[in-house]
C-alpha cells in the first residue's frame, strides 16, 4: 500500500530538490546550499528507515529493570542512526572544504558566478 | 494509523517547502536561512522518531553552518544579479529530474513500510543483536554510542579521520602562497 | 570602536560561554550513558569557543585559544583515539574494549567508551574551531587582514 | 601473519596525524624528517603488501568480536585475490609519488600539510580495498576522496581552484547516492557486511527496490571511477593537481575507489549468476564502451599535456570496464567459464598496468612542467637532448600506453581484444582496435611535439629534474617493462587469484561470513563453493 512508503517518497522529493539546485544553479553558494538540502534528505531517508511504529530511543535509563529483550522489542533502530551520525560529520567536512574554496574562488574571481568564473579561467 | 504520522507528514511538508523556497530564492541570505530552517526541522524529526542523539547533533551543527554561511554571505551578496536564464537547460534538467523521480517512487514501492521496518518482523537482522546485547557486552547504556564506539568502532575511527583531513585540507586551501618559487613562465596570476 | 560586537553581545558572551563548555563537556563524557558523545559534545565546544570568537574578534580569542593550539589539539585528540585503538589491537584485536565494564549507568563505565568519546571532543571541537578561526581570517567586509 | 591486516591501515593514518604537528614549529624547522618519515612509511606498506601476495584470502574480525560467541555484530577485513592485487598496485604506486614528491614538492608551501594529506588519502584506499562492510567502504572512501579535493587545490591557484570546486561538488553528490543505495540495501536485508548482504540477497526476490539499490552504486562508484556519464570532473581535476597527486589519482584513486567498488559490488554482492544479472554486465559494458570510445575522441584533439592523459585515463579505463563486463556478460548467460576467466584476467591485468604507465606518463608531465614551466604541447620540443632520463621514461610510458609489443600495453590489451572476439562481442572488438589504434596515434603526436624536434630558445637552459625524481620515474618505466616481459612468471600471483575472487561471485558469501556458534542454526563455513540454505 502506497501510504506505508510515502514518507520515504517525500524523502526522495527532497533529495531531488537538491538535486536540482545543484544542477541547474550557477551561483556558488547557492550550489553549497544544494549540496546541504541534499545531505538534509538523505539523512532523513536513513532516519526514516531505521523507525519502528510506536519505538522509543534506544537508550536505557537506570530505572527500567525491563528485560533485554523486551526493551529490544520496544524500541528503535540504533544503526541508522550511527550511520547518520557518521553522515552529518561527513557533510560538516565537506562544508567545510566548499566554504573555503568559496572564499578563495571569490577572493581570486571576484564573483560567486560559475559561469563568469568559467571565462575569466584563462 | 501510526500517531506520529500525521505531525512527521506536516514536517516534512515544511521542509519541502522550506527548500524550494531556498532553491528559487533571489537573495543569498533568505536561501541561507531557509536551509537553516530545513535543517531545524530535520532536528524536530530526529526527535520525533526516537533520536536523542542526532538531534543533539543536527542542531549544534546546524548552527555552526549557518553562522559560517551567513559570514560569507553577509558582505558578497551584491552580485546576485541572475545571469540570463536558460529556459531549455533548466527543462530539460527539470524533465530528466522528474523521469527519475517517478522511477525511483515506482521502485521505493516495493520497500519495507515506514514503521514495519526488518527489524519488527521475525528475521530480524543485526540490529536486534546491537540492542539485546549491548548493555552487556559493552556496559554502555546508551545504544548508539555502544554501536558507534565499541561494535563499529572502525567506522568512526574513519569518521574521525573525515573530519581532521578536510579541517587539514581547508588550511591546505586557506594558506597564504601556493607555491613559493615558480618554474620560468609559470608566474602566479597575481 | 573594538573588534568583535557590541558590548551587550559580548557581555552575555562572558557569561554563557563557561555554560556552553560546561554543557558541552558533560555531553562528551556523558556519552555512553545519556544522548550526546564525541561528536555532538566537540560540536558544542567548538559552538562555545567560535561565540567567543564573533563577540570579541580574531586577536582577544587568540590570546585564549591560539590557532597553533587549535593544531595541536586536533592532531592529539586524533592520534589519542587511535592509541585507544592500537591499545585494543595490542590487548587482542583492534578496537578490543579491553578495560573492565564497570556497572552500567555510572560515568567510568563501558571499558574504553568514555576514553575514545573524550579524545573525539578534544578533537572534533578543536578542528571545528580552528577552521572557523582560519575561515574568519576572510572579515565579513571582504578586506584581507594581515595573515596568520 | 593474518593479524597484520590492520596495520595496512593504523600505519598510514598514524602519520598522517602526526605530520601536521611538524608544521607547529615554524614553517621551516620541519625540514627532511616528514618526508623521510613518509617515505619510510611508503617502503614499510609496499613490503607488507608484497609479502601478503600469493597468500590465501584471509578474515580479520574488528574489535574480537565474532570470537565472543555472538554471530556478526562486528566489522571484518576480508582480502581475497583481488584486495591483494589492488594492496600492491597501491602502496607501489604511493611509494613512488613520494619518492618523486621528495624534490617537487619543495616548490609548495605548508610541506607538512601535504604529507598528511597524502598519506591519509593512501590509508583511506588501503582500507576501502581491505574492507568487508559496505558502510565502512562508504566511510573510508569519503576519507580518501576528501584528501584528494584538497590536494588537488594544492596550488592555490585559479585554474586548480575552479577545478576543486567541481571536484568537490560532484564529489558529494555522488557519495550521497552511495549513501542512499546502502540505506535500501539495509532496508530490504538488515545487514551492512557485504557477505551477509550477499547471502540476503540470494533468497531475495529481485524486486525493483534490489535495481535501485544498484543503480545508485554505480551511479556513485561510477563518478568515482569517471565513467564516461559522470566524467565531467577528471579533466579539470586531474591536470591542475601537482604532479604526484595526479599519478596517485588517475593511477590508483579511481581504481581503488571507483572500478574495485563496482566490481566487488556487481560479482560479490548483488550476483552476476542471478536473473538480474545479465542486466548488470550489459549496463557494466555499455558505459566501458562508451567511456573507450568518447575519451579518446576528447583526447585527440587536445594540446595540453596533462589534459591529455586525463582523458587518456577515461578511455583506458573505459576498456577494463568493458572486458570485466564482458565477463560478467558471460557468466550471467552461463557462457564456457574460460572465456570469462579471460575477459576479467584482461581487465584487471589492464587495471595494473594502467596504473604503471599513467602515472609515469604523469610524473614525466609533471617533470616537463618542473623544467620548462608549461604544459602546453606547442612550447614544449626537443626535451630528448636536454633531459634523457625523462625523455627515455616517457618514451617507455607512450609506447606502453600505444600498445607496442615488449612492453605491457600490448598484452593486456591483446588479451582484453580476444576474449571479447571469443565471447562474440565482434562489434566491441574491433571497437577496442580502433580505440588502441587512436591511441597510438594520439602518443605519436605527444612523443613528436614533447621529446623530438629543436628546443625552442627559451628552454635551452632547461636541465635534467633533481635526482629522486628521475630514481622515480626510471623505477616505473622498469615496472613498466617487467610486467609486460614477465607475464607468465607474475600472472599466477598477481592477476589469476584476483579474476577467481571474481569469477567465483557470490560464494563470498559463504568464504568470509564469520563461524557461526554451533547452537545457532546456521551452518558452518564451508569452504567448497555451494548454495548455503538458511
């Protein structure tokens, strides 16, 4: 049934916005901004996966004496979440290596604009 | 129905709405700031399908990404007068995009559910080892971090490693002079 | 008029900023037991000292967190998590838990967690500030200052 | 012997954190103990992965955890035939950029800072090849891909910036695919190691989601390798890299990272003896074809020297593609297994060999620029008076490259053209022909306007590079010759254990899952090749 999958079809529609912006913007920020919706969509699309109808975090506190598996069954899945954990840095990384190139693109262009950048290459 | 589904449906909405606004903004700054939102509203989600941690996570960096963008854009943004606009490109992009998209949905159909992922069913797979044994063999309550730092520990021992090359490689880009002397005709540019 | 904002910014930055790296400690030793860890915990530092940074500008924060020092940080924090690594591939195989368990739900539990968590906010909050501080070397208004 | 597997990686990346300290006390106190340092740690891995050929396929469970009575919870080191040859073809390749990055990375500033980077980017590509878990391929391919950017922005200057920045962005665009099709894949089996995955997959129907998942890899691994789609980024890149980075990135980036993903992936995990299957090698075949094909057009008509091997690499690329697809093709129609065994022995003998020459065609480049300052062919001329070891060296790659019998070109291609004639592939083989043939023509021009001629006035005052240069270049161009004479005595270590790792697809599954406790009811490993029923 379609219901069940359309959180993770919004996911997608996400995705390909993006995708879109990367694609078809020339600004250069405006492709950064692209490239950080998309990592926003596929992060979600993980987080997506992981959940369980009904699941809590899966983090016990000190006063639950419920039994492992129990508490297993009550609750969500812990692995997507490590994946997105590792995701989001990875994301911060490249932020980090785009920012700076922008920085110096425009220190050296004088522009933002891909396709004046293009020209003046030389 | 599921009874989160209904707020983590308006959310989503937000957040698609949230970036197309962002994607067809004319002025850097308002894009920046509704990637912002986006993101905010990726913290709210985290929060609402039982990710403590990740949330936590999603809005620190958040910040940190719209202060950076906001530094850069604050004082360049005059120059965002649009180069003249291809109407083909931005179509036939448009149209290829869309192509795709119904492909993929057609093909996300046959996954499991939202809510009856594996791991509710009979064969679970390794996730339901992470959670029945992980308070024991690793003495660590919190389930993530014992996937994170005992179980997968490898992974975040690449994850750490992400993180220190690109701030190495940002100095790398950031430093002052390329090269120091230059081979005959290869001068700098300026 | 000195670098940095306004006097009330950079008041109410000398207030908060020993909360936020108190925040952000606890959330990185407290890793294995409540939300939070190396990753989330180094982020809020870095959040801590990059406020510092907007409030009172590139030369006053160099007198408290030097870029050299920034440096030295990232580099130990990385080569202290894999010393906890090569320790574990000592003590067996790699990334072995070798110390004891301890009981659950107090701080010095979980073996070697809180140690790696540790060395990844060291680390994860060093490097974020440290790019922050090389980033602002760029000042909002486009001139270059003199260089590191 | 089979506890060093980690090594390969703890050694790379120790210094690399280390190195940057070097940089703390002043720019220049660093002096030679980073690069000696690096180099030390080149020679060590080249040992260790030399020593390790030959050996049988080996396991190495992280953190101990199999052995503690639980089934796969942990994350394993799996290297098999290919991941040994893959091994050598890196840490060779790593230890003569640095011994080449010895003299010419003097003329950068932040010394320290490179060799990092570098040694980083070769322990993330020693643990992409080493590792048995698709995330954990995920991860250290971010690792390795992300000191590539920055090195390829090394110059700071604007060409090289521009170029980054591309880079970058179709960088992570394509990682996120990657990211995507691992998220179906945990959807659909509930596992991340790529053995249980494969074991998954087989009970599964081949469901739309399945091709999606698939799609996405090649999508991202295929940017990754520049297939002929997603090429966009290597001509920029590659050329406006310093000269060691872009021998270790076209010679073994987009191999180790690229062409190695996709083939573990489409014959180890997703199946090439399943229904889907022949749907896998066609796509495989038809993007190698089209990679042959469209970078050698590009490169005929270019001028400038490094521009020209980057679309060189396309194309040479484009054929390992093709002849590995090739074999897919076969075995998925259950074709004679022979006549796979040979389209794969092709490829990946092709694999290696393109790693030899490209990257001392690109160091001999790089070595043109050091002396004469362009890389324009019009301004170079007549080098082969002026600088003679370069000249000889560049001569060895161009010829290897064109495909002229001693040296190994001509095996490897000889063989790729066979196979695809005995699997019936008439079209592709005389396609593959007529690539060569371009190609012979496309170096003839090189070799014309590089090393003969009379030497334009002003570089008449050029001399011969700084000595470890030239150590490094000569070594390659023996490297080129040995494996191209000493085929029979090499292939039975070097190439053969690779093409059984991949003719024997899907049992990877059963070789390197863990053992499973007796009282569960999974069976045990077993290592004869069969159906596992769980």
């Amino acid at each position: 049934m379609t219901l069940g999958v359309l959180p993770y079809v919004l996911a997608l529609v996400l995705t390909f916005i993006g995708l879109y912006v990367v694609v078809a913007k020339k600004n250069i920020i405006k492709i950064i901004l692209g490239v950080i919706m998309l990592e926003h969509a596929v992060n979600l699309f993980l987080l997506l996966l992981g959940y369980r109808s009904g699941g809590t975090a899966p983090i016990r506190s000190p006063g639950d004496t419920v039994s492992a598996e129990a508490f297993a069954a009550g609750s969500v899945d812990p692995l997507p979440q490590a994946l997105i954990l590792t995701s989001i840095v990875i994301g911060l990384g490249c932020l980090a290596l785009m920012v700076s190139l922008a920085l110096r693109l425009h220190e050296k262009f004088g522009t933002f604009d891909m396709t004046r950048i293009r020209e003046l290459r030389g | 129905m599921d009874p989160i589904l209904w707020p983590l449906l308006a959310l989503l909405a937000f957040m698609i709405i949230g970036s197309l606004i962002a994607a067809e903004a004319e002025d850097l700054l308002s894009s920046v700031v509704c990637v912002g939102a986006v993101g905010a509203g990726l913290a709210i989600i985290n929060l609402l399908l039982g990710a403590p941690d990740l949330a936590i996570t999603q809005v620190v960096v958040e910040v940190l990404c719209v202060v950076v963008l906001i530094r850069v854009v604050l004082t360049r943004r005059h120059e965002t007068q649009q180069t003249q606009k291809d109407t083909l490109a931005v179509g036939s992009v448009l149209l290829v995009l869309g192509v795709l998209l119904a492909v993929s949905t057609w093909a996300m159909t046959t996954l499991h559910p939202f809510g009856q992922p594996l791991l509710a069913g009979d064969r679970p797979g390794v996730a339901y080892q992470y959670l029945t044994r992980g308070l024991a063999e690793t003495g660590a309550a919190n389930h993530v971090t014992a996937v994170l730092l005992d179980y997968r520990a490898y992974d975040t021992l690449g994850e750490a490693t992400v993180i220190f090359v690109s701030i190495m490689g940002a100095y790398a880009i950031l430093r002052r002079k390329g090269r120091i002397h230059h081979a005959p005709g290869n001068e700098p540019d300026r | 008029m000195p670098p940095g904002m306004s006097p009330i910014v950079r008041t109410v930055a000398r207030l908060v900023t020993g909360f936020i790296t108190m925040y952000g400690i606890y959330v990185v030793l407290y890793g294995h037991v409540s939300p939070g860890g190396g990753f989330a915990g180094g982020a809020i530092l870095a959040a801590g000292f990059i406020l510092l940074l907007l409030a009172f500008g590139k030369v006053r924060t160099e007198q408290i967190v030097s870029h050299r020092m920034a440096i030295a940080w990232d580099s130990g924090g990385a080569l202290a998590f894999l010393a906890v690594a090569a320790l574990g591939y000592v003590a067996g195989s790699f990334f072995l838990n070798f110390l004891a368990l301890g009981e659950p739900y107090r701080l010095v539990s979980a073996g070697t967690l809180p140690l790696s968590n540790a060395s990844i906010g060291a680390k994860v909050g060093a490097g974020l500030f440290g790019v922050f501080l090389a980033l602002s070397v760029f000042r909002p208004a486009g001139d270059r200052e003199d260089e590191t | 012997m089979n506890d060093w597997l980690p090594l390969f990686v703890i050694i790379p990346l120790g210094v690399g954190f280390i190195a940057p300290l070097g940089s703390l006390r002043g720019p220049r106190a660093g002096g030679n103990r980073i690069p000696a340092l690096a180099l030390l740690t080149g020679l060590l891995l080249l040992g260790g992965s030399l020593a390790w050929l030959g050996r049988e396929a080996a396991v190495y469970w992280i953190g101990g955890w199999p052995s503690r009575g639980s089934p796969t919870v942990g994350l394993s080191l799996v290297c098999d035939g290919l991941s040994q040859m893959l091994l050598v073809t890196i840490n060779a390749i790593a230890f003569i950029s640095l011994l080449y990055s010895w003299s010419y990375v003097r003329r950068y500033s932040g010394q320290p800072l490179y060799y990092s980077l570098f040694m980083i980017m070769l322990a993330g590509m020693n643990a992409v090849v080493l590792s048995g878990d698709v995330f954990n391929v995920f991860v250290f391919m971010e690792v390795a891909v992300i000191a590539s950017y920055a090195l390829v922005a090394f110059g700071t200057e604007r060409p090289e910036l521009e170029a980054a920045f591309k880079y970058v962005v179709l960088g992570s665009v394509s990682s996120l695919f990657v990211l995507l099709g691992i998220g179906l894949l945990y959807n659909l089996t509930g596992q991340l190691n790529m053995a249980l995955i494969a074991e998954h997959l087989t009970g599964l129907p081949p469901t739309p989601a399945v091709w999606l998942a698939a799609g996405c890899f090649i999508m991202g691994f295929g940017l990754k390798a520049a297939m002929v789609p997603f090429h966009a980024w290597l001509p920029d890149a590659h050329p406006s890299a310093p000269a060691p980075i872009s021998a270790m990135l076209s010679g073994v980036l987009i191999k180790a990272v690229g062409v190695y993903v996709v083939c573990r992936l489409m014959f180890s995990v997703f199946g090439m003896a399943s229904p889907t299957g022949a749907a896998y090698a066609n796509v495989l075949i038809v993007l190698g074809a089209l990679s042959m094909l469209i970078g050698v057009l590009l490169a005929v008509g270019q001028w400038d020297f490094k521009r020209l091997l980057a679309y060189h690499s396309i194309s040479q690329m484009g054929y390992v593609v093709l002849a590995v697809g090739v074999g897919a093709a076969v075995l998925a129609a259950e074709g004679s297994p022979s006549v796979a065994a040979l389209a794969i022995f092709g490829g990946l003998f092709h694999m290696v060999n393109h790693a030899a020459f490209k990257s001392l065609l690109f160091l001999c480049s790089g070595s043109a620029e050091y002396t004469c300052g362009t890389r324009d062919l019009h301004e170079l001329g007549g080098l082969k008076g002026v600088m003679p070891m370069t000249s000889g060296c560049c001569r060895v790659a161009a010829l290897s490259i064109a495909g002229v019998p001693p040296f190994n070109g001509f095996w490897s291609k000889l063989i790729i053209v066979v196979a695809l004639a005995l699997a019936g592939y008439w079209g592709l083989a005389a396609l593959a022909a007529v690539v060569s043939f371009m190609t012979l023509l496309s170096f003839i021009k090189v070799q014309r306007y590089v090393l003969e001629g009379d030497i334009p006035p002003r570089l008449s005052t050029v001399g011969e590079v700084p000595v470890p240069m030239r150590v490094a270049m000569a070594g390659l161009a023996i490297a080129c010759l040995l494996l191209g004479v000493l085929v029979p005595l090499h292939k039975g270590v070097l190439i053969e254990p690779a093409t059984t790792a991949l003719t024997e697809g899907q049992t990877y599954a059963v070789r390197f899952r863990p053992a499973e406790p007796v009282d569960e009811v999974y069976v045990t490993v077993v290592e004869t090749a069969g159906r596992v029923e769980p």
